[in-house]
C-alpha cells in the first residue's frame, strides 16, 4: 500500500469573489487486480501494454488505486508529476523476493488483461483474495506457479555430461580419490 499526500491549494471562488484554501488529503492506494480491473472496464483498453499512459489515464488509474473512502472527485485533479511519478515508482515496484532467471525460449507476448488474470488464477486455484495483493506480487505467484506445474525440461547431451563430470570431480574431491 502507498500513502500519498495532496497538498492543499489555493482557489479564487467567484460567487464569494475570496480565496479558498483546501486541506491536505492524504490518500492510500493499491495497485491491485481490482483497481487493474475498474481502469480497462472504464477505458476499454489493456493497462499492462507498452503503450504511454496520458495525464488523464494516469490519474483516473491513481483514482481506481485509491482504497480511502469518500475522496471528492476535485483532489484528483490537483495531482502533481511529482506524485505521479511516486506513484509509477509504487507500480512498478516487483514487491517480492522472489526472481527468475531468463531462460531461452520465446518470449511471453501474450498481452495481460484483467480477465486474462482472473482465468489464470482459476486455473491455479489461487484464491481470490489475491486479487487485492500488488499487481507486481500476484503475477510472480502465477510465473511461480506456470513453472512449479510445467514438465521438467530435459538436459541437451553437453549439460549433462558438464553436471556429471562436476559431480564427479566433487565426489573425488571429497573421497581424496585419484578416479
């Protein structure tokens, strides 16, 4: 979870012809499943692509990330580069340990929709109070869970014969053994 200030501003109100000075709002957001899920129902498009978010899109996700209650739609639009750029660096956090080394094959390219996450969690049996967790920590646990349940991947000829003559030279090693 993030916690964000918006500071307060100053505004002219023409009606009262005075200044009015909002207060600070501290907001507290979650880039989860369901905020995920809320932004491309409204947009209608993948929020997981390559493609640049506008200013817009930007803050409209920050406003489906926001779990405080009763926030004034207003707050949104005092929203600085400096929080957003916050809040990217919140996004993009893995908030995991865990990581993967690269493999050879092809790359995923499959484009990650909401729905697209929901049917793999079904698929894993991955409960869904998941899709509250970070967006980052979720999607691990089903890279976790695509390789704990794929076939073992067999050794080419040159990977086993290099593993063997390691163990080997270990097993002498140990046995203070010539061969």
């Amino acid at each position: 979870m993030l916690k964000i200030t918006i500071p307060s501003i100053e505004e002219w109100d023409s009606d009262k012809e005075e200044f009015i000075k909002s207060k600070d709002h501290v907001l507290q957001l979650e880039h989860s499943l369901v905020s995920l899920s809320k932004w491309e129902a409204k947009w209608h498009k993948p929020f997981l692509s390559k493609e640049e978010k506008t200013i817009d899109e930007t803050k409209d996700y920050i406003k489906m990330m926001t779990i405080t209650q009763n926030v004034n739609d207003n707050v949104y639009s005092n929203i600085s580069k400096d929080i957003i750029a916050q809040v990217i660096n919140y996004i993009n956090e893995p908030m995991t340990a865990t990581t993967f080394t690269k493999v050879s094959g092809k790359p995923d390219r499959e484009i990650k929709t909401s729905e697209l996450i929901y049917y793999l969690m079904i698929a894993m049996n991955i409960p869904f109070e998941c899709q509250k967790w970070h967006l980052n920590r979720l999607l691990t646990l089903i890279n976790v869970c695509n390789i704990k349940n794929a076939p073992p991947q067999k050794m080419d000829r040159s990977s086993l014969a290099k593993r063997n003559h390691e163990l080997n030279a270990a097993r002498r090693k140990q046995m203070n053994s010539g061969g």
